[in-house]
C-alpha cells in the first residue's frame, strides 16, 4: 500500500516539485514550494477523517494534496491536468491500486479554477478546499508592491488564515484575516469570487455547508 511517506520521499516526486516551483517563480508567480504542498496535504487529510472519511480515503486525499501542484513542472496553465498526468506515471511506478491512483488523478485534475475544476470525487472536494484556503502574504516572492499583480496583492494583504472543520453540524468554515491597508475586504471577495464558490460547491459535495469569513465579517 502506497503510503504519504512513501511518496513524499519518492526522488523523482522531490525534484520535480522543487524545479517546477523554481520555474514559475521566474514568471513571477507565489510560491508553491514544499510547506504549501505539505500544508494542502495535510488539510485535506484533516477535512476528511473531520468527516468520518475512512483512514485510506483520509490519506489519499493527503497524497493528492502533497502532488496537487507537480504540473508546474510543465506549465503553470493546466498544471493540474499535467499534474495529474505525472503524478499516475509516479503512482504506476509505486504499485498503487489502479482504482486509487484514478481517484488521485481526478482530485489533481480538477484543482483548478481557470480549467473548470469540479468535486469529482471526496478526494477532489477536500483539495480543492484545502488549497483555497492557502493564502498568506509569505507566498508572495516580489518584494515590490508596485509591480504586484491583483493575486499577488491579496495574498499579501492576509495576514492569517485557518480552515475550521465542524463535524457534528457539517460546516466548513475559511476564517481569514486581511490588512485593509493593502485591499479591502470587497476587493479580496472580488478577486477571489470563483475561488470561493469553487470552494462553497466542494463543501457542498461533502455535504456540508461554507462560510467564508474575512476580519469577523461573514462574506459566503
């Protein structure tokens, strides 16, 4: 059985996510690097054994959490088809059950917003929750606010984030903090409109529902 462990020290799956995190970073882009890998991972592990999930279906969705962002190695645009594509090639070489390794496929495959991204699977829904919610000001590389593109300005602005799980009443909540001085908080909700309900339907295959809360404020 393919385990978290396994995958995290596999070479192949080390060196590729540190090239392709190095090759967006000369477009400009935030950080992708191994805590936000390692963070996904373990968000998504977190928001299904939250839920009752089994521990398997738990550590899948830590598994496709950790790969989500190996497309990067191809390209940012569609990394999460390209992603999903290396990461099967990876598992097939690991002995992974076949029904597994497709359940992996659709998560990182449909992570993405601009690719139209769904919840196919429990799997999918819990990634696509845990990576949303990622956002800090220490993934952005530029140092210069004046050429900080609208993503890089409301990743900065935030200064802290959480994502509550409430099991017994199936709530799944994004609780964020922003400095008003970068962006306003109508500002982060504009540009992060399709983030959000992405996020608000991956709760709802889940069954629960999402709150989305920025400076106390309840926005979703």
């Amino acid at each position: 059985m393919v385990t978290l462990d396994m995958v995290r020290n596999n070479p192949l799956v080390k060196q590729y996510m540190q090239i392709g995190n190095e090759y967006i970073g000369n477009i400009g882009a935030i950080e992708h690097n191994m805590y936000h890998a390692e963070q996904t991972s373990r968000l998504c592990y977190h928001i299904l054994s939250s839920l009752g999930y089994s521990e398997r279906e738990s550590e899948l969705g830590s598994i496709a959490g950790f790969l989500h962002d190996i497309g990067n190695l191809v390209n940012r645009y569609g990394h999460g088809m390209s992603g999903a594509l290396l990461s099967f090639n990876i598992l097939l070489e690991m002995n992974m059950d076949p029904e597994e390794i497709a359940t992996i496929m659709g998560a990182i495959g449909n992570h993405e917003e601009q690719a139209r991204g769904n919840a196919v699977n429990n799997v999918a829904a819990a990634l696509i929750l845990a990576d949303k919610s990622d956002v800090h000001r220490s993934r952005v590389r530029k140092r210069d606010m004046a050429v900080f593109t609208p993503r890089d300005r409301v990743n900065y602005a935030v200064t802290s984030s959480e994502l509550q799980v409430d099991a017994t009443e199936r709530v799944i909540s994004m609780i964020i903090e922003i400095d008003t001085t970068v962006c306003s908080v109508m500002e982060y909700f504009e540009i992060f409109l399709t983030k959000m309900l992405m996020s608000r339907r991956a709760a709802e295959y889940l069954n629960c529902e999402f709150e989305l809360v920025i400076n106390g404020n309840k926005l979703l």
